[in-house]
C-alpha cells in the first residue's frame, strides 16, 4: 500500500490519458518502486479512476505557500 499525492496522481492520468496504460506505468515507477506489471497495471487503473469523494475537504495548502 501507497499514498499518491495529487501531483503524482495528475501526473500518471495525464501519461494514461496520452499513451495509455504502459505510458502511465512508466510514469508510476518514477515515483514507486513497483515490478509486478499486473501490480502496477492494477495500481495505475485505480489511480486514474479515483476521484475526490462529494463534500471532501480541499487539499492542504504547504506553511510556504502564500494566500491569493
């Protein structure tokens, strides 16, 4: 079990959504170590479908950032 960050998680939908679920693994292994293809192919299939649950809070901002 991981925990994908929304940066990572746009990343690996935008590769899927270019090139397709091998793009997408690719992009996955940059940030997990994952070998398993049937793994990571699972992994990449959930993380391009999962969406925000209704009424969820939005992400925390970093201390860094500043307020617009």
């Amino acid at each position: 079990m991981f925990t994908v960050s929304e940066e990572e998680r746009a990343a690996i939908s935008r590769a899927y959504e270019d090139g397709g679920e091998w793009a997408a693994v690719v992009e996955l292994r940059r940030y997990f170590a994952i070998e398993d293809n049937d793994n990571a192919l699972f992994a990449v299939r959930s993380i391009v479908r999962w969406r925000a649950a209704p009424g969820s809070p939005p992400p925390r901002r970093s201390p860094n950032e500043t307020s617009r």
